[in-house]
C-alpha cells in the first residue's frame, strides 16, 4: 500500500507544538490543543498503515506521524468542532464529522473536501463515522436525544446520498447510547450495540438480520460470526458486583455456536485472532483468556499484569500483543511470550495519556514502526506530556509572566506568558480535584476553590504543595455553581439563589446572602473587595444586585426597564463602573448611584457573556456566547467613556467563557469552552 503522508497545511517553522498553527488575525498564541471528548474514541484514529493517527478537538484535526509521535499538520480549522474520525482502508480519505451535523470526506494527500453531506435534523452530532472495508460507504450514528434513540445510517459520501437507514427498536427505559458501530469484514453488515442489545443489518438495503443480547461485539474473520459480551451481576455480593460471560452466534442463522465463562469482572476488549479458531477477551481483573472455539474451552489465561488495564490485539500474522497499562507507565507485551517488548513513560492527565487509552493500538503501531527497539527504559516524546483541554477561567500571576489555568480533570497547568507553553502542570498524588475558581494571592501562590457536590474546599497552591485551608457543606443542593475568588475571600452561588459568601483570613463560616430567588449567573467582588455584585437569570429573578461583603446585607437592586436575561457581570479597576452583559446589550452602570451610564446594543447573534476591564479602565473586553450558525465568535474591545467598538477579535469555535487581561493591558487572555485559551495582541488598540 502506498503510504500517502497528508498535506502539511498550516505548519509554522520552529514551531514543533503548534502553539503558532492556524492562529486567528490578532492572536499570538494558542494554548491547549481543544477540547476532545473523555468518553469518545471516535474523535481520534489510526491510519491503516499505522505510519499516521489524527486526533479530532474543538480546534481542528491535528496530525501526528506515529514513528516520531511529533505534530505535522492541522485541517479542518475554519468550523472546528470535530467529533468523529476515521481512516478509509487504503488511506487515501479521511473522513470527519463536527457538531454542526456536517459530515466531510477529506483527500489526505492534498487536504482537498472531495464530499461534504449534512443531515435535515437539526442539532446533529455524530458520536461515530467509520469506513466500509471496500471505502464505498460510511456508517454513522449520531448521538441520541433523552426521548429518541439514536440515528445509524449508511451513506455514500461520494455521491453524497444516504443508502441505508437502520432502524433500532425504541424500549422505555432503554439506553439510547451507541458504544459501538462497525461494518462486518465483507461490508455486508453492520453492527451496532444500543442499550444492552447489539443489533445487525444489511448495509445495502438497512434490513435487519439479527439482535443478540449482549454488548461489546467482534466480527469474526469471515463475516459469518459475532462474539458479544453478555454482563451480568454476581447474586448474593454486597455491594452487587459486575461479571461478563461470552457468547459466539452465527450471524446469518442465529445459531448459538458457543458460550464462554470464566471472568470475574466486565469485558474490556474481544478480538478474533486473523484465522479466526481463536478468540481473545480481557476483562477487568487485568486477566486475559484465549479461547479455541473449535474445541469450545479456554486455551491459556494470562494474569501477568498487576491490576492493569490490558487491551489485546492479533497481528496479522497470529501473534497477540497487549497495551498494559500500569500505574506509571503504558507498555506493550508479547502476551503469548509473556514478555514486555516496550514501555512509555505515563503522564497523567496527558494527551498522550488520552491518545492511548481512547487508542491503545497507537502504543502497538508506534513499537511496530522504524527501526527495531528494545526495552532498556522508559520512553517519552514532548507531545505525550503537553496538557489536556482547559474549561476554566484562566488568571494572570501578579508580575504578568505566568498564566494560570485550571485543568480539565484535575489539578492546574502554569502558562510560561513569553515563551507560550506550559512550565508547571501541578498535580499532587493524593488529589483528584477539579477546581471551579482560581486567582493569584499578592505573594504569587494560588487560591483555588473546588467542589465535590456540596461539598467544598479551598485549597492554598504553590509550586511545592497543596494545602486544604477550609472546609465547607452547603446545607442545600445548589446545582451549577458559580465562583468568585478576591484575595482571601470567596463568593458562590447556584440553583435557588442562595448566595455563600467565604472570608477564610478571619477563619469565619460562610454566611448566606438572601435575596435573589433564580440562579446565579455570575459575581464580582469590587477591588477593594468590600462590594460583591451578583447577576441572577430565571422566570422570576432577572435581577443584578450590590452586596455589603463586611454585614451581608444587600445595597441594592440595579434598576432594570423590563425584565431581561443577564448574562455576565464585571467591575472596574477603580471601582466606580460596573459592567453588565444582557441578551441584546451591554449595559454600563454607576457603582455608587447604580444608575444607567449608558447602554451599549449588541447584534442578535453576539450575545455577550464573559465580560473584563483593562487594567487602567478605559476599555472594556467582552465575549461571545455561541449560538446556532455562529462559526467563530467575537471578542470586542469597548472605549468605556463613549461605548465605541475599538476593534473585534474573531476566534473561538464556541463559547467564549472568561476574559482577562495582563497587568500591563498589553494582552488579553480568552478562555472558551472550546478548550483553549487564545493570547491576543492589544496594545496596539489601547495603549499600555
């Protein structure tokens, strides 16, 4: 097979990570490589040649050659959002799906869209896209809504036509979730695990064949065979334990060929090795079996890997390796020579981490390229270590040289400002925690804020170590939370209006501020932090109001002309003018009379939500919310004596969360839900 590398399109020289790559006009940097779904692994592929894998994020499709783990391409950057991928068999296309329901068939050679379909439902996003072994057809599923299970369809892409529409019986109480969907080697099939039930049509016509209880299938070899995972709760255990059985049927007569017991936990993986006599199956326990389905009985069990996850997989020459995954490091095994062939260095919390645990052949593909390697320590690449996705607001440290962010999963990621890349990623052993809230205290260590229902806990952070300094238990289920940090206090809020507010230098219980009766959207503390304003939007609370931090007691309501749904708040450096984000409009009040200064409309489509002063409060920088046919949304910079709008950023894919601008004012830090965070240039626009 020809190995077809992909255009290099978008590529910066010297710049190896791609912090530089496809930047939008006005950026200098981009932080983080976008969000990629945890429990998707459809958003990343492998090549068949295994010389090439892609992971799909918010951003774009990111190429990685595999023999040098290293970064060679970005596509697909001007929508973004992808959330499927897949390889035709003789890689010649690639094929990627986004949140917008568009489904494109890409030239890898020359990054050229030669198909490109969209569904006539609204709001679809497809959970898989997977080739057809002949690359005549796609299999798609789309995610389900909670009242409708989810759509599978086959789909020529090159004539841009559906041809199958398969059709899964809708149960009450039935999951709607496809795990899985694939075609049968021969392409006559296609297979499909929805609930705990796996169904199987013809992939021309999208009649059904058969449905098997069980979840978790392989195809044999030769098409004629489906081997499914069949769970089941061990009686009389407390708590009630999980364990899986096997079963093999013959597809096109529904016959029961075989059953197989022997795991003590669910499955993880079934495969079929290349002959297709053979079957092997690992379970939870970190135990794999062999099974021989001509005699019916298992041929060896292996329970060499300590409580590890291990994913098998046959060669196509009958030998069966293994991913292991260990507490350090993730390795790959000859599992019938019970020998360890290579092992990587484990970053958690990662993207490598997550390439292979939503990938565990890329380990086996990467020991299987170049030169032949041997194992005499653990290995690593720079772009295994680079962080995961970031959803929290981002803070700029005192002196403006480091830019901190919370983590998608847990711990925090320290942003070297000049240099553009990570210089901490701060996570200590024993914690698991994932912060809501974050800002710099005067001496430069962290003051972050984490939650764990209602349970919540303030935590000291400096290079060194992580101290819990407080905790707290909301009497009340508060729902989605909402967090503001000022120095050694803390403000929260949620579902109900109940507002918490934190002094942790006085050692003091949180006290409640009453007065808002829908949720909390957002707070401020005033600079000083002796004012907070909070911004409710319900039914029957549209309201901002000012709040006294030393007595709790409400200053006042901010008088509104009619009812509107607010978004964001923000105060000024000095104190004087607060910032309101509403649908429809900004609206800029005095702090002290909380009269209208003046009202600033906004587009119907530019709804602003994440709202930030410059540091000498003349300008004021405001983000957009995503909404339906928005593509990349607007930042813009407002001259706050005569509400002009100096000048517009557009980047984000989706919505822009936080805002925050350096000390000096000469950059401006947007964090999205997109997960980057985009460094943009300002100086020119507003002066330092």
């Amino acid at each position: 097979m020809q190995n077809r590398r992909p255009a290099s399109l978008n590529v910066v020289p010297k710049d190896t990570i791609g912090t530089t790559w496809a930047l939008p006009e006005g950026a200098i940097a981009r932080l983080g490589k976008g969000f990629q779904s945890y429990r998707n692994d459809s958003d990343i592929a492998l090549s068949s040649d295994g010389a090439y894998f892609v992971v799909g994020t918010c951003v774009g499709l990111w190429w990685y050659d595999v023999s040098s783990m290293s970064l060679i391409a970005l596509w697909e950057t001007e929508r973004g959002m992808i959330s499927a991928v897949d390889f035709s068999p003789d890689d010649k296309w690639i094929a990627t799906a986004n949140w917008d329901g568009v489904i494109k068939m890409l030239d890898i050679q020359s990054g050229a869209c030669v198909a490109q379909m969209k569904p006539s439902e609204e709001h679809s996003i497809y959970k898989h896209v997977a080739f057809s072994p002949d690359s005549k057809w796609i299999a798609t599923a789309r995610i389900a809504t909670a009242s409708q299970v989810g759509t599978i369809e086959v789909l020529d892409v090159q004539n841009g036509v559906c041809i199958a529409r398969l059709e899964p019986e809708s149960h009450e109480g039935q999951s709607n979730y496809i795990p899985q969907l694939r075609f049968s080697p021969d392409a006559r099939y296609v297979a499909a695990t929805i609930g705990k039930q796996t169904y199987i049509w013809d992939s021309r016509t999208g009649g059904s064949i058969a449905k098997f209880i069980g979840i978790n299938f392989a195809f044999s070899p030769d098409s004629r065979l489906l081997a499914c995972e069949n769970p089941y709760t061990i009686p009389h255990t407390t708590p009630p334990r999980a364990a899986s059985n096997m079963s093999v049927w013959d597809i096109t007569t529904g016959e029961h060929i075989a059953h197989f017991t022997g795991h003590s936990n669910i499955l993880r993986t079934i495969t079929f090795s290349p002959c297709g006599q053979f079957l092997a199956s690992s379970d939870r326990n970190s135990k794999l079996h062999v099974w021989d389905l001509t005699e019916s009985l298992v041929k060896e069990i292996y329970a060499d890997y300590d409580w590890a996850r291990v994913e098998p997989f046959y060669l196509p020459d009958g030998t069966l390796l293994a991913t292991v995954f260990m507490s350090e490091t993730i390795e790959v095994w000859n599992v019938q020579q019970r020998r360890k062939l290579w092992a990587y260095e484990r970053q958690p919390e990662s993207m490598g981490d997550q390439w292979f645990s939503e990938c565990p052949k890329l380990p086996i593909a990467h020991f299987r390229s170049g030169e032949p390697k041997t194992i005499d320590e653990k290995h690593t690449f720079p772009t295994l270590h680079e962080p995961l996705c970031y959803l929290y607001p981002a803070v700029f440290s005192p002196n403006g040289e480091i830019l901190a962010s919370g983590r998608a999963l847990k711990g925090l990621v320290l942003w070297d400002v000049e240099r553009k890349q990570a210089r901490d990623i701060l996570i200590h052993d024993k914690l698991f925690t994932v912060f809501d809230a974050l800002d710099f205290l005067p001496c430069g260590d962290i003051l972050a804020v984490s939650r764990n229902r209602n349970a919540f806990k303030m935590w000291r952070i400096s290079e060194t170590e992580t101290v819990s300094i407080a905790e707290f238990t909301s009497p009340v289920e508060l729902g989605r939370h909402v967090f503001t940090v000022s120095d050694y206090q803390v403000a929260f809020g949620g579902k109900g209006g109940i507002l918490y507010l934190w002094d942790l230098e006085r050692n003091q219980k949180p006290k409640s501020l009453m007065g808002h009766t829908e949720h909390v959207w957002s707070l401020a503390f005033s600079p000083d932090g002796k004012r907070l304003a909070s911004v409710a939007s319900g039914a029957s609370d549209k309201t901002v109001r000012l709040w006294n931090v030393e007595s709790g007691e409400q200053i006042g309501t901010f008088p509104l002309d009619e009812p509107r749904t607010l978004t964001g708040v923000a105060f000024s450096p000095c104190g004087s003018v607060i910032a309101t984000g509403m649908i429809g409009e900004l609206r800029l009040w005095h702090a002290e009379t909380l009269t209208t200064l003046f009202v600033i409309p906004q587009s119907q489509t530019e709804d602003p939500y994440a709202l930030a002063f410059s540091p000498c409060g003349k300008y004021l920088a405001s983000g957009t919310w995503w909404q339906k046919g928005m593509e990349k949304m607007a930042i813009r910079l407002w001259d706050v004596a005569t509400g002009e709008n100096i000048h517009t950023f557009w980047g984000h894919t989706t919505d822009v969360q936080s805002l925050a601008f350096s000390p000096d004012g000469t950059l401006l830090a947007s964090g999205s839900f997109d997960g980057t965070i985009l460094l943009w240039e300002v100086k020119s626009f507003i002066g330092s």
